[in-house]
C-alpha cells in the first residue's frame, strides 16, 4: 500500500512524505514550485505502485466465505469449544456481507462497509472486526490468501467505560435467601466468593477440592491451563455440608453437568427482588466488594486472576472508603473554623 503527501516547505523546498506498507521515508522534489512538486507527487506514487505491484504474488482466488470455515476449523484444534462458538457467531455476522468476496481483493472501504451496516453496540462491533483482524492475520501468514490485513487501517468505535453491574452486601444476602434450588446456592456462593467464571465454576469437579489446603483447582479457565484457588472458610464449610464423592459440585439430579444457569439465576433475582444481573455480575461483585473493603488492588487481581491492575479500575467505585475519606478531609480543610469558606 503506497501513500504519499505533499508537505509544507521546508526551506523554501517542497517534500514528499513517503509510506509503503510500513516503511515510512521523506524525499526532496527538488523544487519550490508547488504545481511542479505535485506533479511530481503524481509521477513518484505511479512508481512506487508499479514496483509494489511487480512484487505481489498471485493470490488464491478463495471466497471469505470457505477461507473463514477452513480458519474455524483450523482454530478448533487449538481453541476451546466457547471460543470456536463465538467465532461462528462472528462469522454468521460477516458471512451475508462479505462472504463472496475474494479475500486478497477486500479492500479497506469493504471493512468499514460492514462495520457501517451492522445495528448492535459499539462493542459487538469492535469484536467483529478484532475477529476479522485475526482472521486476516491468520490467512496472511498460513496461507498466503491475501498481503495486508486491511482490518489494520480501520476505525474502531468507541466504546463507554460502563461501570460493571454489582450487588451490595444486602443484595447478595437477598439473592442467596431466594435460591431455592440447591445447585444454584452453590453456584451463587462459589461465585461471590471467589470470582471465577462462569464455565469455570460449571466445570468444578468434587475430586478438584482440596479441603485439608482450602483450595480447589480449575481445569477449564479461560486461559486454557489449569488454577489454583484460595477458598474462604465459609465457603469451605459450606461445600462440605454438601460434599459428594464425584461427580460436578454443580450437577444437576442424575450428576451430570450444567450448561447455563441463566433461567435459574432470573428467577432467583426476581424472587429476591433485587436489580437485574448476570452470572458475570457475580465476578464484579466479588471485585467491587474486595476494593470497597481496601484489599490491596494487586491481591484483588491475584485472587480474581486479572491479567492487569488498570483492570480493576473500573471496580474503583464512588463508595470506595479512600475515596470517601479524602473527600471528608477536603471538606474539613476547606470549612476549617475562621477561613473565609467558613464564614
């Protein structure tokens, strides 16, 4: 890809700023008249494109539409089933849109084509294209469909930082009181107290739990390697008087494993009477509840397993004691007996 512009003059001579895919250089034109130096603009840019163009293989002429299946099925080998299920998602998405063309000819106005045409969030939208974005990467450099990722040169919306749905301590109490459904209370609890995910805790097996060392191990994470967690002492007791000897700690009657726990966990919530959540909501919780209480941020993203500490500033909320405590101070120094703010 050849860009070039004419610059201001610098010295009284024009320039030429200069990119060729990544490569990026400046030339004289060797002039200080601008209509000679843009004609020379046109001239230097017809060459460049000549001889990026002498360099370009030939391209395997495959549809979007068969190079996304074979990278689906590609990926499969390497990536969960939940991954591979949104990427099919993603794929059902662009497929209507795109999905006849040839993949080295998708130009950069064919992405933002799509990304203009499609009608939910902002943030659907940035994971259709950042899926597009490793799809090109992927076929650039296994299969040599295409020579530049055109996702690259796309804009991204932008997204609201939403501060995440929590429950209070009092809402958590509520919302434990109304599950009546045995596997629920476990879910619920594990979830509040530990902040692990949902197919994580779905995934929990008996023979897992190490009840000497309080701990138990996840197998099915989201980083695809096994994890060591910490559990409380009440939530140790309580796994205990529930205690099976195999089988998943979230079972349904005849053992075998829950997929969702969505219907389950509305009904509760609307029971309890308390906002609207997520089984998601119950990791923001165990956040939000943690840095309210002044653990040290680092511990909250240990025990929570955030891969970064700005993370968890989303979970830094207005009730966060510090925060109250520096207001209060602010307050007293500005209404300090004798100042003229007092007065």
């Amino acid at each position: 890809m050849v860009r070039i512009h004419l610059t201001p003059p610098r010295n009284g001579y024009y320039y030429l700023d200069i990119i060729v895919d990544r490569k990026r250089w400046k030339e004289s034109t060797g002039t200080k008249i601008k209509r000679i130096a843009e004609a020379i603009k046109s001239k230097r840019e017809t060459e460049l494109n000549e001889q990026a163009l002498s360099f370009v293989p030939q391209m395997p002429k495959i549809t979007l539409y068969d190079a996304l299946k074979e990278f689906i099925e590609y990926k499969s080998k390497f990536l969960k089933k939940g991954t591979i299920v949104r990427y099919i998602v993603h794929s059902n998405q662009i497929i209507p849109v795109l999905g006849e063309k040839i993949v080295s000819k998708i130009t950069i106005k064919d992405i933002e084509d799509f990304r203009d045409s499609r009608s939910p969030s902002n943030s659907t939208i940035n994971r259709d294209l950042e899926f597009l974005r490793n799809f090109f990467n992927w076929a650039i450099k296994k299969r040599r469909y295409a020579v530049v990722n055109p996702v690259n040169e796309v804009d991204r919306f932008k997204v609201k930082n939403i501060i995440p749905n929590a429950l209070s301590i009092e809402e958590c109490e509520k919302l434990l009181e109304a599950c009546d459904e045995a596997f629920l209370k476990t879910f619920v609890m594990i979830g509040l107290h530990t902040g692990c995910r949902l197919q994580e805790i779905l995934g929990l097996q008996w023979e897992n739990i190490d009840f000497e060392k309080g701990t138990f191990v996840l197998t099915e994470t989201k980083n695809n390697k096994d994890e060591i967690i910490v559990m409380s002492q009440k939530l140790a007791n309580y796994l205990k008087s529930i205690k099976h000897d195999d089988g998943y700690v979230v079972s349904k009657s005849d053992g075998s494993k829950y997929k969702d726990v969505r219907k389950a966990l509305e009904r509760a919530v609307k029971k309890a009477g308390i906002k609207r959540i997520t089984a998601h909501s119950l990791r923001h919780t165990f956040a939000t509840i943690l840095m309210d209480s002044g653990v040290n941020p680092r511990d909250i993203m240990e025990l929570g397993r955030w891969s970064d500490l700005s993370l968890l500033q989303r979970y830094a909320h207005s009730s966060d004691p510090g925060k109250r405590k520096g207001v209060e101070i602010l307050s007293d120094a500005l209404h300090k007996k004798g100042t003229k703010v007092e007065q």
